[in-house]
C-alpha cells in the first residue's frame, strides 16, 4: 500500500467469519509507551462519527455482532498497537459484513474524536482515570508485580523492562494535545501491517483497503533484543501476602527461527512447561513445596522464567530443588519418555493453534516481520521431531542466571521492605 504499509490477505474457507487487524509498529520508548496506551483506549471507545459506546455497541450489533477490540503488546525491541475485528462471513448473512467492517476500521482510524489540535478532553480524562484504575489494580495482582520487579531486576535497558501497557506514571503525564499530535505521527510514521483472514475475495479487499491514505515511512527492522551477561541480581521483599513468590530470570542466547529453537521449546517443556515437566512433577508434586510452579520464555527478548508459589518458611529448599532440576536436565537426567511426552504436548498445541484466527494471523506477522527465520509447518514439526537428547542438554548449558526476586509473605499489618541488591 506504501513503503512500510502493507497488506496481507489470507484466504482461509474453515472459519466462519473473518478475522480483521491494523497493527501499528514502532521502537519501544517510554517517550511514547503512555500515548500508545491511551490511544489505544480512545480508539476503542470513541471516535468523530460513533462517540459512545452506545454508539458502538448499535453499529456493530447492524453488522450482525461483529467486534471491535485494540490492544497493546510487545515483540522483541518494538512495541505494537492494534486494532482487530470478527464479523460474521459475509458469504452466510445478506448483507456486506466485511465493506462495513473495513469502513467502521476506516473511521476509527482516520475520525479521532479531536478537534482544534487534541483528542476530546472529557473522553481523555475518563481513559486516562480508567487506566491508572486498571493499573493500580494489576498492581494489587502480587503475580503481576513480582514480574514486574524480575524485569527491573533482569533488563540493562529501561525500555525494555517496561510492561506493555505502560505504567501510571507515563499515563498519568499525558495530555490531550500531546496525544493528538503523537497520533499524527504514529500514522505518518509506524510500521503497519494490515491482516485480513477468511474466506474473502483478495482483489475485493484490495479495492476496500485503497483509499486508507498511508504515506511512505522508514520502519524499524530491529526486532530482537538480546544483553551481555552481568553479575547476579537479586532482591527480597516483605508483603502482607500469605503466599510467597520466587521468581527467578536466565538470560537465553536463542533466539526465535536460530537452530537451537526447537531445542529450547522441549527444554523447556521438559523443564517446567507442562504437567509432566520436572518442576511441576518434582517440586509441586513430589516435594509439595510450590503451590504453582512454571517456566516460560521470551524468545525475542533472551529470557526464561521460572515462577513458583511457595510458603515463606520452605525459601531455602525450594529455591534448591528448583535449581536441582535445571541442573538434572544439563546432566541428561531424563528419559526418552519425557522427551517425547513433550515433542507430543508442543505438537499438539501447535495444531490447536491452527484452529485459532487470531493464531494464525500471529504467525503470519511473524512471517512478514521475520521471513528468514520464520518455520512453516512442515519445518517446525521436522525441526521439533530431530531434537536429541544431545540438543537439549546444550540448550540447557547455554541459560545463566541474571536476577532472583523473593516475595516474603508475613502476617503483620505493617509492610516492611527488605533488599539486597547486587549488580
């Protein structure tokens, strides 16, 4: 459609509707990291034509109960911002569901609720109060908090310890002149990726999408982040919780589509992925010293986590056991079983998968973000089925332990911090 704008039509006959999203893409900056989330929330709620949710709500119920939704993520070193809709097929109702769609998107883009240089400020003060709400209440969430501290704790780059939806800070310093005129610049300046999935026909799309005026823009092709090695950081809160939570973060020098990839989706399956994983079965089940235990890794950002729920006074011995597992899988204590229980549990989420739209539109934008490392379904189940014992016990060599962050529960009314903090 432009330089950096471009439009991806998937021609799918399974689903029976169709499954539409505008992805705008930039570097990740807390510059802009509370603009994107407010804008995010504007554009979901109102806009020049439809200003209420009533308004909404009425025009998407005429379109025989389509959805609109935006939302905010993170991929690597960028940050992204969408817009999605799901509309009924138009093949199976009398009526042009997908050129309604495309003029609702067409509205919500280029229509802002704004005049004379800002975003309608009675609407920006609601979103504005509406997510320092939300985010004091993921806040309260002590799973969510601890993340956040492993975060600080784990990544050089301040930018990139940074948590998708922002913080209230940066939310709370915006204005609706300064967003409106981020606004601009996000349409004259982001990566955009338009994604259009069911059974549609292409050159009708085309036509629809033709007169969304996106200019040229040079986009970012920066997508992974990956940091040096540093010494151990490490830090223990007290909280008024009853549950303990120790979360612990190894920096991973693998990336999304390298050779060592597969590799490390059975590793960590292996690891602490799935029911039958070590953690799970040796810490929680065996030894009862977690209430919830996992490992899940980040793959264009070079980290792995482990996560686990534990009473206070056991600390010492489930750290120990945790880091005993890990250390069994660098040993090749494992069986061919375990090997091939896992092979059989990525399979099968990888084909769950294929029955999920916005699924598959993920992979396609990995597609287009990444065609060099991208795996089609052939190469990723091949891939998956070659990986050796050899492999994981590698792949389970390479991970280093950067930050531990322990929250202490205790019982008392009054919340004491302790830390200890070396870097």
């Amino acid at each position: 459609m432009a330089d950096g704008v471009m439009l991806h039509v998937i021609k799918e006959t399974k689903f029976k509707t169709v499954r539409l999203m505008v992805r705008f893409r930039e570097e990740l900056s807390a510059d802009r990291l509370g603009k994107r989330v407010l804008l995010s929330n504007m554009l979901e709620s109102t806009n020049a034509v439809y200003q209420t949710g009533k308004d909404f709500s009425r025009k998407l119920s005429e379109m025989f109960g389509a959805s609109f939704t935006t939302g905010v993520a993170k991929k690597g070193k960028q940050h992204l911002l969408s817009l999605n809709m799901s509309f009924v097929n138009p093949r199976l109702v009398d009526f042009d569901t997908l050129g309604a769609a495309v003029d609702f998107l067409k509205i919500a883009i280029f229509q802002p609720d704004a005049s004379q240089g800002q975003f309608n400020p009675e609407i920006f003060k609601r979103e504005q109060r509406n997510l320092l709400h939300y985010l004091a209440s993921m806040n309260d969430d002590r799973a969510y908090y601890a993340s956040r501290q492993l975060a600080n704790l784990f990544f050089e780059n301040v930018n990139q310890a940074l948590p998708s939806v922002g913080t209230s800070e940066l939310i709370a310093k915006e204005n609706p002149q300064d967003l409106f005129e981020y606004y601009q610049k996000m349409l004259a300046e982001n990566a955009i990726d338009i994604f259009v999935l069911g059974d549609v026909d292409e050159k009708r799309v085309i036509d629809l999408f033709s007169d969304f005026n996106f200019t040229d823009r040079a986009v970012s092709k920066e997508i992974f982040y990956q940091q040096s090695l540093t010494e151990l950081s490490v830090l223990t809160e007290e909280k008024d919780v009853a549950q303990s939570i120790l979360q612990l973060a190894y920096q991973m020098p693998v990336a999304y589509g390298d050779e060592n990839y597969l590799a490390l989706q059975v590793m960590n399956g292996l690891l602490g992925g799935f029911a039958h994983s070590k953690l799970f079965t040796n810490v929680r089940e065996k030894a009862s010293l977690a209430y919830s235990i996992s490992s899940t890794f980040d793959s264009f950002t070079g980290i792995l986590k482990i996560a686990a729920g534990i009473d206070a006074e056991n600390f010492e011995e489930a750290r120990g056991l945790i880091f005993e597992q890990l250390e069994a899988i660098k040993r090749g204590d494992f069986t061919e079983l375990e090997v091939e229980q896992t092979k059989t549990m990525l399979r099968n989420a990888y084909f769950i998968g294929q029955d999920s739209p916005s699924n598959n539109i993920e992979l396609e934008y990995v597609k287009a973000l990444i065609p060099d490392k991208f795996l089609p379904m052939s190469e990723f189940l091949n891939a998956l089925e070659s990986v050796s014992k050899a492999d994981l016990i590698r792949v389970a060599k390479l991970l280093s332990l950067q930050a531990e962050y322990f929250m202490k529960g205790f019982t008392v009314n009054q919340e004491n911090m302790e830390v200890s903090l070396e870097k």
